[in-house]
C-alpha cells in the first residue's frame, strides 16, 4: 500500500498542480482527441448533406428545363426526354452521346438513353426519345380509316439490361465494355450490332403488349376527338387480342421514394403517357385517357397507400356523376404505404418491398380477376338538428371513434409538422406505437359509453363500459389485423367487402387493441347492419374515416351505402418470386 501511495504520488508530482505546463499538456491531447473525434464523426455527415443538397438542385435543374413532365407532353423546351439526376450508375453504363464510359450523369428512364452532363445539350438535340403518339407513315389514310403502315421499332444504342439474348441469332448481347448493341423500347427485345438488319421492320409492342396503348392508336384517336368523332371502333385493327390498357397512377411521396424508381420501370415498358405522377396531376384528369379506350377496357394501377387508392376511387366517382359510366375501369393496387388494409383486404399484400419486376405487376395486373368493393357514405351533422350543413366523407375501410382516431390524429398532426420524418414505413409504426402508448397511460377516450348512442339498422344498441367504437367495411384494421374474426373462438359470420354489410365492432383502449393485434384478446363484436347511426351527446371525440382524423363535437354520425367499387384482385395462381411471370413464347421468334 505504502509503494503505491508513493507512486501516486510522483504521478501528481509529474502532472502538477492547475495551470501549469503539465497540466496543460494533458489537457492539450485531450483536446486534439476531442477534435478529431468530432471531425470523424461530422466530417461524414457534413458530405453527405453538401452531396445531398448538390443533388436536389440538379435535380430540380433538369426538373425545370426542357423535358416531359410526368409522361404528359413535351417540356418547354421541346425535349420528350425526363432527365433524371444519378451518381453512381449500377452497372457499366456509356454515354450515348460520346460513347465514353460514365460514372456520374443523367439518364431517361422512358428511353433507357445515359448522358454526361457535358453532353446533354448535345442529347436533347439529336436523340429520340420514346414517342407517347407517333403519326402513322407516309402512303397511310388515317382519315378514312385504312390501315396505316406497321409500327416501326425504335432502337437505342448500348446500356442493355443484364443477362438478355439477341433476338436473331440467340447469343447474349451488350456484354462487350464499349457502347455495342441495340434495344427497341417498344418492344424491349435486344440485338447485336450484325444482327440488326435481319430483324423485322414490324414492332409488334412486345409480351406486354396487350397492356399498351400503341403511339399510331393514340395519335389516330386524338385526331378524331378533336373532329367530334366519340366511336373509335374503326381503329379496332390496331388493338391486340384481349386488349387491357394499364393506367398506372403513382404518389411519389409513397413508400420510400419507392414510387419514383417503379414509374421509371412502367415508363420503359408503357407508353409514358400511361405513367402518371398524381403530384403533378389529379387522378380525374389521368383518368380522362380511359375516354379514348374502348368501353371498360382500361385497368389502373395505384401505386400508393389507401388514401391514394381512396383518392382514384372518388375521381372514378366523378367520372359516373358525369355520366362516363362506359369508361369506368377496374382498379388494382401496388401497396407502398404504412398500413396497406385494402391492398391486404384484395390480396395484393401487406405492403410492397421491391422484390417483384415490373414486367411481373404488369402481368399479375392482366391476369387478376374482376371483383366489387363496397363504398359507403360517412353523414357527419353538427348538433342534433338537420338544419346544420353536414360534413360529407367517402368511406373504404372503416371509420372510428376514440382510441384508434386519436392515434391517428397525433400521427397526422405530428407528420404535418415534420413531413421529411416519416418517408419509411418502420418509422411511421413506431410513432403510431409510441402515440398507442401514451394513450396507455392517459386514456383520453374513456367513459365513451356514456357519451354516445349507437344504432344498427334503426335498433340501439347497448354498450358496455368502452373507449372506442370501429365500423368496418373491409377484413383488415390496424396495418394487418383481422379485427372481427379475432382469435376465433366463437364462429362469427366472416367479414366481406362486397356484401352491403357494415361490421361494428368496440375496444376498452389502446392496450386492448395492442392486445388483439398480438392475438391475446378479442374485439366486443356489438353486431353487423346496413346502416349505422352514431350520435355523439356531449363533449369532443377524435374521429377518423379511412385515416382521415378529426376532432369532432356533439353531433349525428349516418353511414350508408354509396356505391360498388370495380377492383382488382390477384391471380389466383401466381408464381414464385425467382420465377419470371412474364416469358416471351418461342413462337413469337418463328412467327416474325
């Protein structure tokens, strides 16, 4: 002991007592470790915020000069081409103009074409790019109706897709490191450079061809619109056997920006005035194409949440109220949202995660089968007299009083305040999981017995002692949760979408809906009717109507039957994942 006192000792005699040199150096490496530490830990954070800023204005540079927004016409400037920013390209990628290798640039998701930013110029003047309507040929009569001359392919050179084969002689093509080989953007199919004049001038739209609107077709149509001509059944030569054109309605601010990779996919495929961003458009207008197709001929993609699904649904409600009832199309969803409860209720799944091709959507969206969904109508009247203007909603899934609404009102007020916050998936459920939580522990909703009446089909019900009523359209509540059915221990009617029926359910909380989430508890079933009359007596309620959240006062809730809904649901056979859906026949090569 005595040893290592006199250790410590010589140690502080070392060091020195505040202020003098010692002391200082020591301080003085603590202070350069303390620097260093910061500049590796921000130094990092600090470039990517520059790269990302870089980013954003370039992006917003070829947002705003000459090019097609959004697949709908050409820009300003009287490009077709939309310019998209890239850093890094995936695989060995040339620039079309000057056939150099690139690693940074921009690239046109519609016709495959990559530039260097020193050649863009260059590219809007003399490069192509994919025609949304292309005049028929000289020698044709489009006036009269006669066949005009076959569609040509349109090719690009180079930055072929991995893993393909020439269309002539079979062998793989773009594998050489310079800019080699060909690609229609029609048809998608590939060839070498020798190969190239044996293929077939005709371009027949390729395997997808019975979802694309052809580019003569289109152009031929708008014509005869414009003469005041409503019958374009004489260009029926034009259309494919079983022809279904998909509309595909994307929200690029669904699921992870996943929304803006996925139009880019169907703009290479479609024709892009199929692909229609709804940030720049509203789907009444993107659902004005279908007017150009034959009657119930068209199918659209939603690629979204269930609010966007919910948004379609009211334009095509407002197509019937203007009597374009013959141009209704079916709907089908691709679910990039937080809960996806209509998506899961159709069988599209729970939520996409980008493991499925393009080509196979497309395909699994041809093949679904034809199918209602139940829309109803949400009567909200302030007070108990008719005289008040009442709030009118349109309801999908459900609607809902008490624990489930406020949530969905903190998570709405919460997001609005902070958008950039909630662009994943993971992050959206853990803010409604901490809001859950807290209403734990608070229990703003209770004693909702006593300030509500509920009636089903004209008989009120009794309640018991519950914070929250759910009156369900759909199978699915809560991001995946099959509400009605519960653990099944008592056989209960199952719920459907299409039989003009309302489930009502209760909750004693937010714990007693984390528990039947997990499976632990059962809902208080309160019955299933026509209609349902809610009328709420005293003080103020968060309400909610397919996420839509609301605090409301004493007034009159009647939700009522609207409309049928024509949806889409998958394939009932569908392939595996790894298994290419879409294959084109060997025939298809002999036949041309």
């Amino acid at each position: 002991m005595g040893e290592a006192a006199a250790e410590e000792e010589e140690r502080g005699a070392a060091v020195g007592p505040p202020g003098e040199a010692g002391d200082w150096a020591w301080s003085g490496a603590e202070y350069r470790l303390l620097v260093w530490t910061a500049a590796a830990v921000l130094l990092p954070v600090l470039l990517t915020c520059w790269c990302s800023v870089r980013r954003a204005r370039r992006e917003e540079a070829l947002r705003r000069g000459p090019g097609l927004g959004p697949g709908l016409g050409p820009g300003p400037g009287g490009s077709a081409h939309t310019w998209r920013y890239t850093d890094l390209f995936t695989r060995p990628t040339y620039c079309s103009v000057c056939g150099q290798a690139s690693l940074r640039g921009s690239y046109c998701p519609c016709c495959g074409r990559c530039v260097h930013d020193s050649c863009l110029a260059r590219a809007e003047r003399r490069l192509r790019c994919k025609e949304p309507l292309q005049a028929p040929g000289p020698g044709s009569s489009p006036g009269l109706g006669s066949p005009p001359r076959p569609q040509p392919h349109h090719w690009v050179r180079g930055n072929l897709p991995i893993c393909n084969s020439c269309w002539v002689c079979g062998l793989q093509c773009g594998s050489r490191p310079r800019l080699c080989d060909y690609r229609c953007v029609w048809c998608q199919r590939v060839a070498h450079d020798s190969c190239l004049p044996r293929v077939p001038a005709a371009c027949d739209l390729g395997p997808l061809r019975r979802a694309i609107i052809p580019p003569q077709y289109l152009y031929l149509v708008t014509r005869r619109r414009q003469e005041g001509v409503a019958s374009f059944s004489q260009f029926s030569y034009m259309w494919p056997e079983n022809w279904t054109p998909i509309l595909v309605l994307a929200n690029a601010r669904s699921g992870n920006n996943m929304a803006q990779h996925l139009m880019g996919e169907f703009r290479t495929i479609l024709n892009p005035i199929q692909v229609v961003d709804l940030d720049s458009s509203t789907p009444y207008k993107a659902l004005q194409l279908c007017t150009l197709l034959p009657n119930h001929a068209a199918r659209v993609l939603v690629c979204g949440g269930d609010g966007t699904v919910g948004w379609v649904l009211d334009a095509i409600d407002e197509m019937k109220y203007k009597g374009q009832d013959q141009y209704i199309p079916h709907v089908a969803i691709l679910p990039l949202g937080t809960g996806n409860d209509l998506s899961n209720t159709l069988g599209w799944g729970a939520g996409y995660a980008g493991d499925v091709a393009a080509e196979v959507i497309l395909q699994n969206v041809l093949d679904g089968d034809p199918m209602q969904l139940d829309r109803w109508r949400v009567r909200v009247t302030k007070g108990f007299y008719s005289f008040h203007r009442p709030k009118i909603f349109s309801m999908n899934n459900y609607f809902s009083v008490g624990p489930d609404a406020l949530m969905a009102l903190n998570f709405h007020e919460c997001r609005q305040h902070s958008p950039f916050l909630f662009s994943n998936r993971i992050i959206n459920k853990a803010v409604y999981f901490f809001y859950g939580t807290r209403d734990c522990l608070v229990q703003a909703c209770k004693d909702l017995d006593q300030k509500i009446e509920l009636e089903l089909d004209g008989e009120q019900i009794s309640l018991p002692k519950l914070e929250g009523i759910i009156v369900l359209n759909i199978a699915y509540w809560g991001g995946g949760c099959r509400l009605w059915e519960g653990t099944g221990d008592k056989p209960y009617p199952l719920a459907s979408h299409s039989d003009g029926l309302l489930e009502v359910v209760g909750v004693y909380g937010s714990f007693h809906c984390a528990q039947i989430h997990v499976k632990l508890a059962n809902p208080v079933r309160l019955g299933q009717a026509h209609t349902v009359r809610l009328i709420l007596k005293n003080s103020a309620m968060p309400m909610q109507v397919d996420g839509e959240p609301w605090v409301q006062g004493p007034c009159t809730v009647v939700i009522t039957h609207k409309t049928h809904a024509l949806m889409i649901s998958p394939p009932s056979e569908q392939l595996e994942d790894d298994v290419p859906r879409v294959t084109e026949p060997e025939q298809d090569r002999e036949e041309n």
